[in-house]
C-alpha cells in the first residue's frame, strides 16, 4: 500500500507512517512531550526529505497534543494561564528561531547543530531526568517520606518583578521566567523541529516548580502553538509541508494520542518520567553518535540550494 | 502503444528508400540515419507512482550496413546540486563549506548496446556529455565554483584531483538514489537495425520536461541524431496540492494546519463517550 507524497516526491508505505504515527502520539499523549525528537529521525530514516518531515511533523505534533489537551482539560490538568504566558514567549522564540535557522543554513552548518542540540539537549535533560526519577521511585520502594519540599524561594523565580497568579497551579512568581522558557523552547523548536516537550515538562517541574499533575497537560498547550506556527510558518516560508504525509501521521497520532492520554493515569508521575528519561537519553546520544562516527560516506547531497 | 508499431513500420520501410541514399551517396555507400519512438510521451504523477518504465524503439538505415552503435541520453531538467563533505574537526564530524554544482541533470541516463568507451574516443564523448563520467557539470564549475563561506558568496579556482573526488561524489551519490544511471548493455538489437532500450524512471525523478538524444555512432563518430522529449508531470489530486503548496504558501499552510486541529479535537470529541 505505497503512496506518493506530492510534496516531499518520495512513495511510502502508508500503513506504516499511520502506525508511526500512533505510536508517537501514544508517547506525547502519555508524557505531554510532542514527540518530534523521536519522528523526525525515524521518517528521515525512511527516506523522506528532512526539511518535509520537520515540517510536517508540526502538524502531528499540533493534531495529537490537541487531542489529548482536550482529554487532560476535562480532567481540570490544565492551568490555562500559565499555558497562554509559555505559548506568547514561545511565539517570539519560534520567530527568532526560523530566522536563526535560515542563517544556520546558510553557513551550510544547519546539521551540525541540529547534530549537536539533539546531542547536548536530551542527553542532559535525559539524564538529570533519570537521576532524579530513579532517586524517587528508590525513595518509594523503600518506604521513606519523600523529601521535605525545599520552601527557600529562589529569587529569580519569586524576586523577579511583574508577579502573576496561577491559581491552578498554586503559583504567585514573577511571569518572567515562564516567559523566557517559553521562548527558549520556541527557538530550539524551530531548529531542532520539535515542539520542545521534553525540556519544557521537567523546566515545569523543576525550575517553574509546577504541581506535576499540571505539566502534562500544560506542556502540551504550548506545544499546540508553537507547533501550530512553526507548521504554518513553514509552509509558507519554505513549502516543505507534505499535506499527505501529515494526514497519514495524523489519522494514527489523534488515536494514538488519546490511548496515551488515558494510560498515563494509570502510572505513578516519576515512573513516568523514567521511562520518559531513558527514551530521551537514547535518541539524544544515537543523534550525537554520528558526530563522532566516521561516515559510511562522506559527502552528502544538501536539498535545494538553501536560501 | 503507438510508439512501437510506428518503429516497427519505420524498420520494415528501409528497403524502398534505400535507394535514393545510395544514389546521392555515390560509391560510399550512402548516408546512415536513426530513427526511434517512446512508447510513452508523458509520465503522469499519481498517488500511485512508483516510478515508471519507459519502452524506446527506434531503427538504423544503412544501405551500406556499416558497423553501427547506438547511444541514448536522457536528460531530466537541470538542478544545480549543493554538497557537502564531512570532515574531522577536533574529533568531530562536521559538514565543510557546501560546493554548488550548476548544469547538472536531474535525471540521467546513458544506453548502449557496448560500453561507451569502446564506441567513441573521450573528446566525442566528452563534447556530447555521453556517460557519468562526462556529464556537463563540470564545464562551468571548473571555472567557477560557488563555496559559501559564511553568508557571502565567494568565487574560488579549484581543480585537480579534489575537485574530481567531489564531481565523482555528485555522481555516486545520484547513483545512489536511482537518477543517474550509465547502461553498456541498455540498448539491445532486437532485429536487423531494429532496437530497443528501456528508460527506467525512479519514484524520485524531477517533474518537467525531459530530452532523450539517440545517437548513431559509426567509426567512433556521431553521423545521425534524433531527438525527442518526454514530459513527467503531477496530475490530478496531486497536481492541485504542489500547485496550491507553492502558489499559495500561507493559505496551504492555514488550511493544513486548521486540518490538524481540527482532527485532533474531531478524535477528541469521538473518544469521550468511553
């Protein structure tokens, strides 16, 4: 069952891209991340232009976060203002990002820092993440009380002028630093086309200090706007947007999405977020890997003339 | 279908014309000539493409029956080609500064019923653009070759034997993906002066207008050329998309990604009931 991508001009097995597109929505439903570190490898592996397949993803990405989103606001595990303060930082990051990213290629070294964020983001993210979700799960098994919640407040967190309440979230900080995350994730989600859910969930968690049954559903939030204009905008920028190739990932991400949305209640949060670690770590240092392996061959075809 | 048949006609013809060549061409013998046909003219991209196969007949007239080769170029529409090369840098792999190759065919394809090289010296070969190895990337570039450094726009002189191990990367990695191909045995004589080739087009090939050149060679020179065309265009469900993507970029854009939200609130909303 081929079929051919208009836009990307490549066939692929439909049936595939839709169970790909299942499983990584099953992954963002289940862990609030978008999931596009894990699909942009995997649909540059079976051939399809990486330019199509960043921006195509934005629209899965947009299309399953937003399908669980609504599942996780039913469950009142939204804090809608801190979404709306993390997406408006995230929209002038993912401005600044495209154009970043079209002077990266420009330099003709677009590869090597998508090669690098990849390597440098989820590899320390992964393993902080896993240090600490182990140290939780172990705290657990063996019967001691979880550590006495750390009340000094941090004075960029609390001193930071322009305080804001978040009263899902039980929050009253300055909306600076959520403001700033937000755009830091806009830009690396233009560059690493990713919505940027594995670093914005555990910022939530460990520097926004959010209660962990809001990151989930939050984090996803953003995702759906950034993703949402990262996608438009590379439509209209670069026409690297395969409409088929997103309808395939789509058909499978909403449903996919939603089965991930229901299974995560089912799992303790720091279980969740080991697992989540480890996959993050693995695709951060295969991606890295090719930094230090001598390739197979060492030229490579660029597509288009880049600007 | 009409391609073959009008061939087949073509080749039964010889016998009556023949005559008047070798009237005019004296002692000699008279003049050679080639004629040939595609099965196919156009290539319609549909969500069902997987490449195509392209069927060419064609004949040889000589009175004279002098040994004769054929030789059949197919160009797809030029696209410059941007490459990279990795290199060692502190332990890491990184891309050097892309080269940009001009004048090279999208698709290419070179048949003949021997190896090139036993059929024409390397200048006939060369002028002609007949093989790989002699494709016309490399006249312009020889001369000047793009490198970015930075965002500006150098012009260097480069050549010598690094400047063929990156035209002969062009080509193997063209290779690689199926548009360029160099065919010893692509042409075969299936009858008396009557031959065929086939042009293999992979799912990738270049939408646009494509050039086939079918070329007599006898005594290591050209003496007949014919020249015909195939188009490979998107049709249909697929043709509105690349036109609606690429004329209008924003509303493509809007329209996709409202598309997105949509299904995901759409799948959503399906799921509440359980």
């Amino acid at each position: 069952m081929d079929i051919y991508l208009p836009i990307a001009e490549v066939a692929v097995n439909a049936p595939l891209i839709v169970a790909l597109g299942a499983f990584v929505g099953f992954i963002s439903g289940m862990f609030g991340i978008g999931g596009g570190f894990l699909m942009t490898p995997m649909l540059v592996f079976l051939g399809i232009p990486p330019a199509v397949a960043v921006s195509s993803m934005a629209h899965h990405v947009a299309a399953s976060s937003t399908s669980s989103v609504i599942a996780y606001g039913r469950r009142r595990a939204v804090d809608f203002r801190m979404g709306a303060v993390l997406a408006a930082g995230g929209i002038a990051g993912a401005f600044a990002g495209v154009e970043l990213f079209r002077v990266l290629r420009l330099l003709g070294q677009a590869d090597l820092v998508v090669a690098a964020s990849y390597l440098v983001f989820l590899s320390v993210i992964g393993a902080l993440m896993l240090v600490e979700s182990l140290q939780a799960i172990l705290r657990r098994r063996r019967g001691q009380p979880p550590p006495p919640r750390r009340d000094r407040r941090p004075v960029w967190l609390y001193g930071l002028p322009l305080k804001m309440r978040f009263p899902r979230s039980r929050l009253y900080i300055s909306v600076i630093p959520p403001l700033a995350l937000g755009g830091f994730v806009g830009v690396l989600s233009a560059i690493m086309g990713v919505g940027g859910g594995f670093i914005l969930v555990p910022a939530m968690v460990y520097v926004l200090r959010m209660p962990a049954g809001m990151v989930v559903g939050t984090s996803l939030m953003q995702i759906i706007v950034t993703a949402g204009l990262t996608g438009v905008l590379q439509a209209g920028r670069n026409q690297t947007v395969d409409i088929v190739l997103a309808v395939l990932l789509i058909a499978g991400g909403i449903v996919g999405a939603q089965f991930g949305a229901r299974a995560s209640s089912r799992f303790r949060a720091e279980e969740l977020r080991s697992v989540l670690a480890v996959i993050v770590l693995v695709v951060g240092l295969r991606m890295g890997l090719d930094l230090f392996l001598a390739p197979d061959e060492p030229f490579v075809l660029m597509s288009g003339l880049g600007g | 279908m009409i391609g073959p048949i009008l061939a087949v006609a073509a080749a039964l013809a010889p016998p009556a014309p023949s005559t008047a060549p070798s009237h005019t061409g004296g002692g000699a013998g008279g003049q050679a000539a080639i004629s040939a046909a595609l099965t196919d003219t156009t290539v319609e991209v549909k969500s069902d493409f997987r490449g195509a196969r392209i069927v060419l007949y064609g004949a040889v007239f000589d009175p004279a029956a002098r040994p004769s080769d054929v030789v059949i170029l197919v160009r797809g529409p030029e696209q410059p080609v941007r490459i990279t090369r990795k290199q060692k840098v502190a332990g890491l792999w990184l891309n050097s500064r892309p080269v940009v190759f001009r004048g090279a065919p999208g698709f290419y394809r070179a048949a003949s019923n021997r190896p090139l090289e036993d059929i024409a010296n390397f200048s006939t070969l060369r002028r002609l653009g007949a093989g790989v190895d002699h494709l016309p990337i490399n006249a312009p570039a020889e001369r000047r070759i793009e490198t970015r450094y930075g965002v500006r726009d150098v012009v260097v002189y480069r050549q010598g034997a690094d400047y063929y191990v990156w035209r002969r990367a062009v080509v193997r990695l063209k290779e690689k993906a199926g548009l360029y191909h160099e065919d010893g045995r692509g042409v075969r004589f299936v009858d008396r002066g009557l031959f065929r080739a086939e042009i293999e087009l992979p799912t990738g090939a270049p939408t646009g207008v494509y050039r086939a050149d079918i070329l007599l060679f006898q005594g290591g020179r050209a003496v007949s050329t014919r020249t015909r065309t195939l188009t490979v265009k998107k049709v249909g469900f697929e043709r509105a998309l690349y036109v609606w993507a690429h004329d209008r970029p924003w509303s493509y854009g809007l329209a996709s990604m409202a598309f997105a939200l949509v299904a995901g609130w759409a799948a959503s909303a399906a799921f509440r009931r359980d």
